[in-house]
C-alpha cells in the first residue's frame, strides 16, 4: 500500500530443529535456514500469520535473506503437515499484497478474477452477488478459509463468498486447485481458497475511502495495538450504491476482530467476524422474476492453539452461523423464505519429525444444521421459531435438517534433496448415510532436478455432499432431490515450476473424474431445473509467467512487472439422458487469459493495467416481455454465451503515509453477461484514499 514496508519482527518462523539432524534436508543443504510455511496444522487454527513472510527462492540450495523487501509470500503447501514452498509437491496460486495494492478490484470477489484457474460469476458490481469455482467446477465444490478456518456454507454456495474482511484487511489470497478432501476433508472437491488477513508488527491505525460511480460510497478503518505478547486487530466498513444494472442496488457492512497471544511454549488465537448486506437479487433463480431481493447477515468465531514443542499439537473450535431472507418479487411476500444455517466444529491435528520423516495425523466433528420455511424435514409445530430478520408478517421456521460429519486425517512426508513424497489419507463418515467410513487417499511427488526447476505430479481423491438447497429446495421454478448422493472426484496433475531471478513460470495439466456430480438441470423448453447428478470429466491445461523488472536488472526500473496466464478446459459427460439446459455445470470457461502491467508515471505515480478475455461455454435462456402480464416470460430458445474482453486500470499515488488512487473497471464500456439474462455493468470509475498512522 506504502511505497517504504515497514520492519517488522520475525516471529515463530525460525525453526533450527530442522538443521540439527543428519538426515534433515536443511542440514544436508550446509546453510542456515529461516522457513516460513503453511499448512493443515497451522490451518486449523489461525495462526498462519505468526510467520510473516518466505523466501524467494529459486532452487533447493538457495540462501534466504533476511531483507524483507525481498521475501515472498507465504504458500499453501497443501499438506497437512508444514511444508516450505520449496518443498510443497503441489502449486499454489497466490494473490500476493502487491497484486491487492495494484489492482482496481472493488472487492474481495472482484480480485479473485485475476487468478488464472479461477471463475468468477457475478450478478452485479462490487461482488455483492458472486459464485466462485476453479477448474471448471461450480461454486458448491470448493473449501473457502478464512485464515484456515473453513467458512463454507452447507446451505448453498451462492452465500459462501460473504466475507466479513475488506481488501485492506487481506495479505494474501491462495488458491489451491484439484481435490484436497484428504487434507481439508469435505467441500474440498474441487480444490481450497484461503484468506489471510494481515499482521500488523506495531500499533497503528489506518483508514480509507472511496466514492464513484452509480452513487457508490465505500469507507472502512483498521486499527491494531500491540502490547506485550498480545496483538489485536480491529476493522470494520461498509458502503452502499445504486448498481450499475436494474435492480442491483445494495447495502453493506463488516466488522472483523483477529487476536493472538504469543507464550514461551504456545500460541493463541482467535478471530471473530460479521458482515449484513441487503441487495437487489436481479434474475438471481430465474430471468422470469427480474425484481427478487435478498438479505443476509453472518457470524464466524474460531479459536484456536499450537504448542512449540518437538510434537506440535494444533487443537481449535469454530462456529459459523448464516441468516438468510429471500424475496421472489421485493418487497412482497410472493416466493419468500427464510434460512438460518449453523456450523459447528472442533478440530485436533498435530505433526511431529523423526528419522523416517515428517508425520501428521488429524481428527474432526463438524455439525451442520438448517432451520427454514422451506428447506429441510417438517417440525413439530411445538418446534416452530420465529425467523430471523422477519417482518411483522410473523414469518417462523417450520423445517429444519441436520448432519454431522466424522473425519479422521494421517499423512507422512517424506522429505530429500531432490524429491518430496506426501502421502496421506482421510476416513470419512456422515451420519444419515447408510455406509460406513469412506477413504479419501492422496499422493503428492516433487523433483527437484535443478536450482530454477520443479517437476510435480499428485492424485487425490474428493467428495462433497450435497447442499441443503440441492435437497430440499422447492418453487415454481426449482425442485430439489432428496435421494442425492455425495459427489466423489479422483483428480490427476502434472506439472513444473521455473524460477530464477526476477521471473517465475508455471506449467500444469489437469485430469478431473467426476462421479454423481450435482447439478440443476431442464429437460425440454418449458421444464423447471431439477437437481440431478451425472459422471463428468473434466480436463485442461494453465499456464502462467510473471516478470519482475526491477528484480531482474537490480534496479528500480520505469516498467515495474508483468505477468500473464491462461488456461483451457475440456468437459465430457457421460449419461444417457439428454438435457436441454444445464444451469452450472456445463457453463464453464473453456478460455481464460488474463495480462497484467505495472509501470511508474512519473515520481511517486504509477500505472497498472489489467485485461481478462473469458469465453464460456453453455447457454441461457432469452426471455421477452409478455405483452399480457407485462412480465418476462421464457421464448424457448437457448442464447450461447459469446467471448468477451475487459480493460482495467489503476492510477496510483503512494506517499509515506498516505496513498490516493483512481480506478476505472471496464473502460471499453463492454456489456456482457456472465451469467444468463443478467447484463455486466459498464464502465465504473471510482476515486480514494488510504491513510495509516503508526502510533
């Protein structure tokens, strides 16, 4: 954000056990070793920040640095046990505070556009209506984190992506892409995105502000103190605007408390967060109601420990809580309902080294409920509550479902100059199902043949179960399925890394095999979408390079980096039935390219420039006015999505203390649609400024 990081301390990321082994791979390599990692033992709790930053290295033999204006960013190993990046066998997208400061993003959903293998699907601006997914998946498939903690929502997966954190409240955003059940057990069908908030050193307080088009305003503050071994941080904003399309307008706020207490033997943290928005649900279930509205408000608390001895015992509790009020018609009682859904989970995960290696082990409970007007098993009508963010019209919970999952983790890695071996499996059970404990096995290998190069190859296998919206959800234009069983991946990759001095380069292929994948689907013109399931593959290729001028020549250069990726995807499916339509599933990016630029102006200004060019597959449904009802009705013909280009940029002023910033998203003014009958918003300019005082 600031043109001069900041110092900060190092704290718990030295770890000189490591060297003190023959065996160890750290002492084999004859140098002192500062490592950084993150992995399933520190994600179960929220600790992952303690360990600022890694290193950028470039092979297994370089020294790290203590100059922090050099150290990277801090990766998923995808393991449970820490892993550095040089050892992780699997490649991890990272969404680094530098590609935060430069992008124009509006939001946190916004920034994740910029990730190669990920698909972003809006409703509107701003992210407040958006689906995520990766590789080709839909947005049920994922694991979402917040600093480890697993913030998923078993209601659906169109309310996961309400984080309670602003942009300025993030470090980093990684992004792990294929199945990952074996380390982050259910939802992690299709891979894990995790956000990480920012751990501040000293006292200090920091705020900003922006205003723009379509009437948006958007301000959020920060503070942090720091005393003795125990450091607080607090934030919270919110904004508002008019929406750059019909019935896009929205309301919301945030408010997000991180704490941790750092003691000779052990560690503790906790984090605690809540976000309310209101919106203007344009065609959100169908094209045939333009004018449906939607409330929400969530809850998240974790906490969680680690101990510092030889065996590093990582114990945490986590609960979420999501409220939800959906309007078919706004401000009517037509098609209206109401969710309040409750996830509750205690996790125990330790890992531990010895001569064969480096072992972790893990267990879980994760309770699932849903209470609602219209999803789950009728109550009692003793039972019945009053819903939450009801109106005077007395609105009660009348339905409710329940689960609970039992999952047990064990994985060993083997660590040598050359290769990494990962090895793990997760035991699996839910209760109202009629088989026992299901195995989830997975194996990650990497060689290392040089300094710059990596070479990677993994299987693992996913599952997911079905939502509660999957199952129970019922409207005139939905119907849900109650004999849906849980979807099961084995996911193949093969790929290589490159990284020498000012560039890093990745190469991977992908083979996904989907089984009893769920997805909402027509069967002829005029039918409702049906929750059903089908076997699928799906398979592609992602490339991706990035350049950094100014480390490559040691010198601050006028043109600063640049970075590009693409990736294609390839889907078949396999089933006798014939479909019309499919409404997620087959409605995947068969192209994706983004380019990013970033070079100074003059003095303190600088330039970063951002296109992304997506073609989607799949179709929609063209609706037209009824002359009669004078309401959207269904023509019975498909609408192929057609390719399209967007041009960002953002001018950015950074002093010592303050910045000031210009962005223009869309600025060829470009109409698209990402999701059928629902136009994108043109251009959008918006105009700010942060401010940080440290105390």
């Amino acid at each position: 954000m600031f043109n001069k990081p900041q110092k900060k301390e190092v704290r718990n990321v030295t770890f000189s056990h490591y060297s003190r082994k023959g065996w160890g791979i750290f002492s084999s390599l004859k140098k002192e070793m500062r490592i950084g990692v993150l992995s399933v033992a520190t994600l179960s709790t929220v600790s992952l920040q303690k360990a600022d930053a890694a290193i950028p290295t470039t092979g297994c033999t370089e020294r790290i640095i203590d100059d922090e204006e050099n150290m990277a960013e801090l990766t998923v190993s995808g393991s449970m046990a820490p892993l550095t990046q040089l050892q992780s066998a699997r490649i991890v997208s990272v969404l680094t505070r530098e590609d935060i400061q430069q992008s124009g993003a509006q939001s946190v959903n916004d920034l994740m556009k910029i990730a190669t293998g990920v698909d972003v699907r809006q409703r509107g601006g701003f992210g407040v209506q958006t689906d995520i997914s990766i590789d080709g998946g839909i947005f049920d498939q994922i694991t979402l984190l917040l600093n480890g903690v697993n913030i998923s929502n078993p209601h659906t997966g169109h309310l996961a992506a309400d984080f309670p954190v602003s942009l300025s409240d993030i470090e980093r955003i990684e992004v792990l892409e294929g199945a990952a059940s074996r380390v982050y057990g259910g939802t992690a069908f299709g891979g894990a995105i995790n956000i990480v908030t920012r751990r501040d050193n000293q006292t200090n307080v920091e705020a900003g502000a922006e205003a723009g088009s379509w009437g948006t305003v958007q301000a959020d503050a920060r503070v942090a103190w720091l005393k003795g071994k125990l450091l607080n941080r607090l934030s919270g904003g919110g904004g508002r605007s008019d929406g750059g399309t019909e019935n896009s307008d929205w309301r919301k706020g945030q408010l997000y408390y991180q704490g941790d207490f750092d003691h000779r033997d052990f560690t503790l943290n906790w984090q605690f967060g809540f976000s309310k928005k209101s919106y203007g649900a344009n065609t959100f279930y169908s094209a045939a109601y333009p004018d449906q509205y939607e409330r929400n408000e969530r809850y998240l608390m974790s906490v969680g420990a680690e101990t510092k001895g030889k065996f590093r015992f990582t114990p945490s509790v986590y609960w979420n809580r999501t409220y939800d009020n959906f309007e078919l018609i706004r401000n009517t009682t037509t098609g209206e309902n109401f969710h309040q859904a409750d996830v509750y989970g205690a996790k125990l995960g330790g890992h531990f080294n010895w001569w064969g290696g480096r072992t972790a082990m893990g267990a879980e409970l994760r309770e699932e409920g849903i209470l609602s007007t219209s999803l789950g098993r009728d109550m009692d009508e003793s039972q019945y509550r009053d819903a939450r963010l009801g109106k005077e019209d007395g609105s009660r919970y009348t339905r409710q479902d329940a689960r609970t999952h039992v999952s047990f983790n064990l994985e060993h890695n083997i660590l040598l100059r050359q290769w990494t071996i990962s090895a793990g499996v997760l035991a699996h059970r839910v209760s109202g199902s009629a088989e026992r404990f299901q195995f989830y096995p997975g194996i990650d290998i990497a060689y290392r043949p040089s300094d710059h190069w990596k070479v990677f190859l993994s299987y693992n296998k996913g599952f997911r179960s079905p939502s509660f919206t999957e199952l129970y959800y019922k409207s005139p234009t939905h119907e849900g399925n109650k004999g849906l069983k849980a979807e099961t991946s084995r996911s193949l990759q093969l790929g290589t890394t490159y990284r020498t001095k000012g560039v890093q380069g990745t190469l991977r292929g992908f083979y996904h095999r989907g089984n009893d994948l769920i997805d909402w689907v027509m069967y002829h013109a005029e039918d409702a979408y049906h929750s059903t399931s089908f076997d699928l593959d799906n398979m592609g290729v992602q490339a991706d390079i990035r350049l950094n001028f100014s480390e490559m020549t040691g010198s601050n250069t006028w043109l600063r980096n640049l970075q590009a990726g693409y990736t294609y995807i390839y889907q078949m499916r396999h089933d006798e039935v014939e479909v019309f339509k499919s409404n997620y599933a087959l409605e995947y990016l068969r192209h994706k390219f983004t380019a990013g630029l970033t070079h100074r102006i003059a003095g303190p200004l600088t330039a970063h420039w951002m296109v992304r060019w997506q073609d989607r597959m799949g179709s929609y449904l063209s609706y037209e006015t009824n002359p009669d009802t004078g309401r959207p009705a269904p023509t019975g013909q498909l609408q192929s999505y057609h390719p399209y280009a967007t041009l960002d940029l953002k001018l950015q002023w950074s002093g010592k203390q303050y910045e000031l910033y210009v962005s223009g998203n869309n600025l060829t003014n470009h109409r698209y649609y990402d999701l059928g009958n629902i136009p994108q918003p043109g251009i959008c300019i918006m105009a700010g400024a942060r401010w940080r005082l440290n105390l």
